[in-house]
C-alpha cells in the first residue's frame, strides 16, 4: 500500500492500494482539497505540489511537466499533481500560491 503523506496539512498521510494512479486522483479519493484549475489536463500549474521525499517513487516528468519547467514555472523540487504517477511512498507540501483560503495549513 502506497503512503502519500501531506506535510503542511499536519502530516496527514493518506494511501493508495494502486502502483500507478496520478497523485491528484489519490488525494481526490481520499477527500483532500487541492487546487487544481484546469481539470488534470497538465495545462497550469495550480495543482503543483512540492515533493519533500520519494521522488525517486514518482515516475519521469511528463512533456506538460517538462513545458512548465523549461519556462522556469515548475522548479525541479516540485511536479504537476494531475501529472504525477505515484509507485511509493512520498511526502508532499501545498506551495502558498495555491494553498486554499477555506483549509488551515500547519504552517
């Protein structure tokens, strides 16, 4: 079972029985609110999120990922949740950008 963990939501750690679901999809599933503007087609960066640990358990970027980063719009530390294919355990943050007004964050 794959453990995704939410740093600045007070380490809430949620998880995944599936090897292959994109990131977004997982927090969806389990009732978290994340910012996402363009509905999982890669074509923002509002559903960002900021990889603390495990990014070696995220598959490659994806060419949307890849655009955003070549624009300097998606800094190597950071991924594309809707893009996102989680294969293990990782931590994650909520950029301030797109935190949402309606969620207390721990930080």
């Amino acid at each position: 079972m794959i453990q995704v963990t939410i740093d600045n939501l007070s380490g809430k750690t949620i998880y995944c029985n599936s090897k292959s679901e994109k990131l977004l999809d997982i927090l969806q599933e389990n009732h978290i609110d994340w910012m996402h503007a363009c509905g999982k087609k890669g074509r923002c960066t509002t559903c960002t999120a900021i990889i603390l640990s495990g990014s070696e358990n995220l598959e490659v970027r994806t060419s949307a990922e890849e655009k955003f980063a070549s624009q300097n719009r998606l800094p190597h530390n950071c991924r594309l949740s809707c893009q996102a294919i989680v294969k293990g355990d990782i931590v994650v943050k909520v950029p301030d950008l797109y935190k949402l007004p309606h969620i207390s964050y721990s930080e």
